[in-house]
C-alpha cells in the first residue's frame, strides 16, 4: 500500500508535467516568434496590414521638432565596428549613418556625391578624378583630407598586404592624393560598376582604434556599444548637410527575438521597428505607421536545369505557366509584395525591364499543352527542397506545391537546414527545385553575374554563351544608356528561357511612431536616420 | 473509492474512443481534402460549412485536426510497439538473469534516462533526415527505459515465487517459464505503462512537429498546425485552439486510462 501510495504520488507528478508541457507547448504557439535571421527575407509566415507601396516618407500633420531620442530595434550585433572588415548586412544597417564613401547611396539606389564634391572618369574607364568637398570632418575634429582617402582605400585594396580586403576594390592599383583635396584611383581593368564600391568607409589615415571606437564623418558618431544590448550614436553637430540630422540621440536596441521585439514596440519602449511581420502591423494601435515597400529581394522557384525534366525549355515554360503570382502574394506575403518577371526588382528603378510579370500568364491548359510537347503529358514527380528556417518560403513552397499538382507535377518538400541549403544547394547544386530570395546590391551586374555559365554560383545550372557575352560586355560599357539596354536584354532573356519561375519582391514593413517622420525605406539593407524626426 | 477510480477510467476511454474513432473515420473520409488551399477563403471563423473555420491558405482546420489525429495515433501506436518490444527484451533479460547481465543493461538503461527526452529525439531526427518515420522511431527509443524498467521490476519480483521455482523444477524451458508463468503476472503494469508512454508519444511527436522536425508540410500535425498558427493568434484564435485541445484531450485520455487501470489494480493486490 505504501509503495503505491509512492508511485502514484510519482504518477501524478508526471502527469501533471505531462499536461503543463502540453500548456506550454499551446502558449509556445502564442508567444515564441520565427527567429530566422541571415538575409533580409520577410520572416513570419504570414502577412497582412497596410498595402501601401510607397517608400516615400508619410506625410505629417503636425510641425517639425527639433532633437529627441530615438530607439530603433535591430536583430543581432554588428560583426565588426571596423567599417573595412564588416562584412554583415546588420552591420551596414546601422554603421550607415556613422560612415560614408566618396559617394553615397539614396533611397532610388542612385549614387551622389558625399565626401567627395564632384568626379570625373576618363574615356577609359581606367581613370577616376574626385574633388574632395570642402569642410567635411571627421568625428573628432579633424578635417578630411585627400591622404585620409588615399589611407582608407589602400586599406581596402590591400595595397600593402596584397590582399583586399573588399573584392570590389581588387581592380585598384594605385589611389593617389596630388593635392590635399584631389584623389586619383586608378584601375587595372575598366569596370563600370566600380563607382559602387566607392560608397566604402573613409576612415582617418592611420586610426587604429577603428574596431572599438570608429570614427567617420557621417551624421551620427559613435557613442558606445554594451554587446547584446546596445549601440548608441549621437548627433554630428559638424555634418556638412545643413540641418541634418534632425534628432540629438539615436540608440540601437539589439532584440533577436522578434516577439520581444514587438513587445517592446508596443509598448513605447522603441520607436522604430524595421522588418515587423505584416500581420503584426494590424496588431498596432493607432498611435503607430507602418511603411511598406518592395525591399529589392528576388523571391525565385529554382529548377536545376542541367536535370531532366527541366533542360527543356518548354517544361520550364509550363511551370512558369502553373504558377500563379498573384496567389502566391495573396496568400504567403498577404497581398504585400511585388510580382516579377526577370531577375530584378522594380525597385532597381533605371535598370528594370517592364512588362515581363506577365510574360507568362496563369495558364493551366496552356501548361498542360507544353508538359504534353514535351512528352510530360502525364505530368512528373520533383522534390522542393526548401530552408526550413524561413518560413515565408516553406509557405511559398506549399501554395507553389498546390497550384503545380493541378497540371500534374507532383512536388515533394524537402525541408532542408540553412547550413545544409548552403553547403549543397547553394554550393553543391545538388537539387531538383528550391525556392529562395536573393537579397539586393546596388549593381545589377552584382545581381545577375549568378547566372553566368562558369559562375560558383550557377546553382539554377543556366548556361548561355549569348547571357555570358552581354553580361561581361556591361562590365566594360561606359555608355550608361548603351549599359541599361544591355541589362535589360539580359531580363527579357532570362524570362524568356524561363531560366527560373520569378515569384515576387515581399515588401519590407517598417513600423513607427505615429509622430515620426521623415523615414526613407532604401533598396538596400541599412536605416537612414539622418532624416528621421519627431512632429508634435 | 473503487468508484472514482473506474469512473477515471471509463473517462479516459471514452476520450480515446472518441479521438479514436474520428483517427478511423478520416481513413475513409474527411469533408475537405486538407491540403486543398482557396487563398480568397482564409482564416474564416468557424461556422456550418467549417467547424473549426479555416488557416492561413483557407484549408479546412477540422479536416487537417482529423489527419492529423490520424498520425497522431498511428504515431503512438508504432512507438509503443517499438518501445513495448525493446523494453520486453532488454528488460526481461535483465530481470530474469539479474547479476552482471542485470547491472549492465539496466546502467544502459539509466543512461538513456539521464538524457533528456527531447533533446535525444532532436539529435535522432536531426542526424536522419526528418520525416514522420524517423520521429516515430526516435520516440518509440525514448520509452525503451520506460518498459524495461517496468518490465524487469516484474521479473525481479517473481522469478523466485513459487511456482516459477516450481515449474522450473518441473524441467520448463525458460521461455516457457517466462512467456506462461511470469508474463500474465506482470501483463497490467505493462498496459499502464503503455498507456503513459502513448500519450507521452503524442506530445513529443507535437513538440516535434511543432520545431518542423516531425510530420512535414503540406501534411497536417497537431504540432505543426500550432506552429502555423502562432502569427495569427490574435487575428484568428481558433487556428491555434483546435490543435491545441486536441493534444491535450488526448493526453489526458491516455492518462486518465492509465491512472485509473492503475488504481484498479492497485486495489486487486
């Protein structure tokens, strides 16, 4: 009696593990978020909320305030504080209002002029002349000077060491400083995208102390940085735009957890929360804005063409045909994203190809036809494998799932670890489909260079002399409209051997203070805060 | 006394024949295909044409809870067997020999009891590639030391008890002796046991699911369907609240069965 007495204390005790575990396991599904981080792809499964397209700032009733504080949540630490070393899109999202180049991006992903005044390049191509712009300081007083910029990119084309340390600065064989405000780089190869990569940091010639107290000349300089909870800027009283920027104080809240995050939005202790999940944006009250934009993310379902059934292109082609966009956008991004055609945003405004959404309608009968051509009447079987730790693709992967079994494809998910989509998808191109979103860069030769036949990246196993011809020509084109044709020719062709099925650009939302303003969303993975401010 | 302890257990069996007779009926229908999507058609409330409203692609959630408790049980049911027959053997010899043999096993044993359930079938499904199968086997391994332990404690009670001794001096083969004459002694722990372990089954098949390590997508799971549900808990509770109910109704079958088997036969000796 007594031992049972025991054992079914002991029992009980179990058993009422067993049912708080359940209860855990309930509230898991209300409290825990999707903590998937590494690229900027939309992170809930779901979203919803404001379908307003617009990047431009919303416009405020009320008047501009001067100064004020503002906390902005971020998901995990800088890499690196040293602007050359940095190598994380999380880092750039914040050190970019602490560092600029001789150019600097906008919110159009077009290049001006920042510490530099003006530039010339010479019929070559080989030749870049820059004037420095006067008045220009660095955080600790001190002006900035031809040999400052001389330092900084030698540094990065590793002039000394051999090694650069940013590829795009390879080609650089020689940055010159003539005069105290003329800097000469020169260049091994012509490479029309090279201006890009003078949006690097300038830092102040031989400063050591770059990885825990950097020093730029951008709007904000560096306060401190407690790992794992904060980076804090204050205001650049010396910055050479006038009245820029607006707010004294701008702390960076490191919150991994998305659910923490949006917590501590809700509740007023941040001010800014950049990537909420749309069906969150709902969620807020009225004392909040959501901004929603295409973020330059290509979101593509990828069939490795060197497999059977896809080396034929009219495969590809009725695949295209089975998918429908505008329900996928419907019912994984919640009508929040973009639908395209090629591979590039509409966001990459200049270089864009219009009119390739539709180049293949939703056309199950037509699909059908193409599958029956090309002696797949009977439809196939093909795994999806998909990163399982971004559940905005797992999604994708279902709804694409659902429409392709309507013409007869039968798709298997494969949920596959992101370390294992890297090593052999990625780099193994070991696959028969996937669905992925490659994140955006500023030169769109950086964009579509995935696709040329000797690319460690081919992974969609596309090959085209044709495709590698126009690509390479792009890099040494000096004529800007001659070069936009060009990459333009290289969508259409892309969308026309159906080299993948192009989904859609989810938007970003970015979630603030109802009296905030002035907020500008880039095609890039940064915040810009030097134009940010409080209304009353 | 002897009355609450039946009526436990007659609850419990009428949970579980209930969720087991809806696991039956889905083999042979369910009113909506569950993985059939309608985007325009998502997140409805419940109501006459979907009881339990529907999800995130407008797929039926009483549809996909019916699969799913389809897997759950058949979950269960395979990782009890696994778990009832490693357990008999490991047990059983242990029990029966004792000795070193005994010290040996049952430290193995102990072993796989000091390490944390979950994370143990985390590592199995996570070193083979996850799907339904692996979770099964990975769960019917965490409730080896469970029936062991049960099983062996059995033996250790009676293999000196008369009339083993009896049948042994009697020149009965050790099967015999262990299959006729100890078994039917220790047949009601053993179903106690089971019936714990099935729910202790379902729950980490859940949590499985639930980290995207068990049952995968499109298919539905209790566990996976909590976690698809967790963005829209505030714009669509019932999403996340019919998977829910049904974990915990059926754990607390199981448990109600085998609490008040136990009590019963607590009683008896």
């Amino acid at each position: 009696m007594k031992q049972s007495w025991h054992e079914s204390i002991y029992q009980n005790r179990r058993w009422s593990t067993i049912l708080i575990f359940t209860l855990i396991l309930t509230l898991l599904a209300a409290c825990s978020g999707n903590s998937n981080s590494p690229t900027p792809a939309p992170s809930s499964s779901a979203q919803g909320g404001e379908p307003s397209p617009s990047a431009a700032p919303t416009p405020e009733p009320g008047s501009k305030l001067d100064g004020g504080d503002v906390v902005v949540i971020v998901p995990q630490d800088p890499d690196y504080l040293d602007p050359h070393l940095a190598v994380a899109a999380g880092t750039s999202e914040i050190m970019f209002n602490v560092f600029e180049g001789l150019l600097k991006p906008n919110e159009k992903g077009q290049l001006y002029p920042a510490i530099a005044e003006s530039y010339e390049v010479a019929p070559d191509g080989l030749t870049y002349t820059f004037k420095l712009r006067s008045g220009v300081q660095f955080h600790n007083g001190e002006s900035v000077k031809a040999a400052d910029v001389k330092y900084s990119y030698e540094r990065l084309a590793g002039i000394d060491t051999g090694k650069p340390l940013q590829a795009s600065f390879a080609s650089v064989t020689a940055v010159e400083a003539p005069d105290e405000a003329t800097v000469v780089i020169k260049l091994k190869e012509n490479n029309a995208a090279f201006l890009t990569a003078l949006t690097a940091a300038v830092i102040p010639k031989d400063y050591a102390d770059s990885n825990t107290k950097p020093i730029g000349t951008g709007p904000f300089k560096f306060v401190d940085y407690l790992p794992g909870q904060r980076l804090t800027l204050a205001k650049n009283p010396a910055y050479y735009v006038n009245g820029v920027p607006s707010l004294d104080k701008v702390e960076f809240r490191i919150i991994p957890d998305q659910e923490a995050a949006f917590l501590a939005f809700k509740s007023g202790e941040a001010d800014i929360f950049p990537r909420i999940g749309t069906e969150k944006l709902e969620e807020l009250g009225d004392e909040f804005q959501g901004v929603s934009g295409p973020q330059n993310l290509v979101q593509v379902l990828i069939y490795n063409i060197a497999k059977k059934p896809f080396d034929d292109v009219r495969v590809r082609q009725a695949v295209n045909h089975a998918i429908n966009k505008d329900e996928l956008i419907e019912g994984v991004a919640l009508g929040n994203g973009i639908k395209l055609g090629s591979h590039l945003s509409p966001i990459m405004a200049q270089y864009f190809q219009e009119g390739l959404e539709d180049y293949y309608a939703y056309d199950v009968e037509k699909a059908k036809g193409l599958l029956a051509e090309a002696g797949y009447a009977d439809g196939f079987s093909v795994k999806l494998s998909v990163p399982s730790n971004y559940a905005f693709h797992v999604a994708t992967a279902e709804v694409a799932a659902q429409q392709l079994s309507k013409v007869g494809i039968k798709v298997t998910i494969e949920p596959v670890e992101w370390a294992v989509w890297l090593e052999r998808i990625y780099k193994g191109h070991d696959y028969e489909s996937t669905i992925i979103g490659f994140d955006g860069k500023l030169n769109p030769y950086d964009i579509l260079n995935k696709y040329l036949s000797d690319s460690p990246n081919n992974l969609f196993k596309y090959n085209s002399p044709t495709f590698d011809e126009t690509l390479r020509a792009t890099v040494t084109e000096i004529d800007q409209e001659k070069r936009t044709a060009l990459f333009k020719d290289l969508q259409t062709e892309l969308a026309k051997e159906a080299a993948a099925v192009y989904i859609m650009d989810p938007y970003l939302n970015v979630a603030l203070k109802k009296n905030l303003a002035g907020y500008k969303q880039y095609p890039l993975y940064v915040q810009d805060l030097s134009t940010v401010y409080w209304t009353n | 006394m002897e009355s609450k302890s039946t009526l436990t257990m007659r609850l419990g069996l009428a949970i579980i024949a209930l969720l087991g007779t809806m696991a039956a009926v889905s083999l042979l229908y369910v009113p909506y295909d569950v993985n059939e999507m309608n985007i325009a058609g998502r997140l409805q409330s419940p109501g006459a044409l979907h009881w339990f409203g529907t999800d995130n692609f407008g797929r039926d959630i009483f549809s996909r809870v019916m699969e799913a408790s389809k897997t759950a049980f058949l979950v269960g049911a395979v990782a009890v067997t696994i778990g009832l027959v490693a357990g008999f053997i490991i047990g059983a010899t242990a029990g029966y020999l004792g000795g070193w043999t005994d010290e040996v096993l049952m430290r193995m044993i102990d072993a796989l009891l000091a390490f944390p359930g979950i994370l143990l079938a985390l590592i199995l499904v996570t070193v083979f590639e996850p799907n339904l199968f692996q979770t099964m086997i990975a769960i019917g391994v965490l409730s080896v030391p469970n029936f062991a332990r049960v099983i062996r404690s059995g033996f250790f009670q009676y293999k000196e008890a008369e009339f083993v001794v009896a049948a042994r001096g009697l020149g009965a083969s050790h099967a015999t002796v262990i299959l006729r004459h100890v078994m039917p002694h220790i047949v009601s722990p053993i179903i106690v046991a089971a019936s714990l372990s099935f729910s202790t089954a379902i729950l980490v098949e859940a949590a499985l699911s639930y980290l995207g390590l068990g049952v995968q997508p499109p298919d539905p799971s209790w566990g996976r369907m909590l976690s698809e549900s967790q963005s829209y808990i505030g714009k669509a509770p019932w999403f996340a609240l019919a998977p829910g109910v049904f974990i915990a109704l059926t754990v607390l079958g199981f448990n109600l069965l085998g609490d008040g088997l136990r009590d019963l036969r607590d009683k008896k000796t």
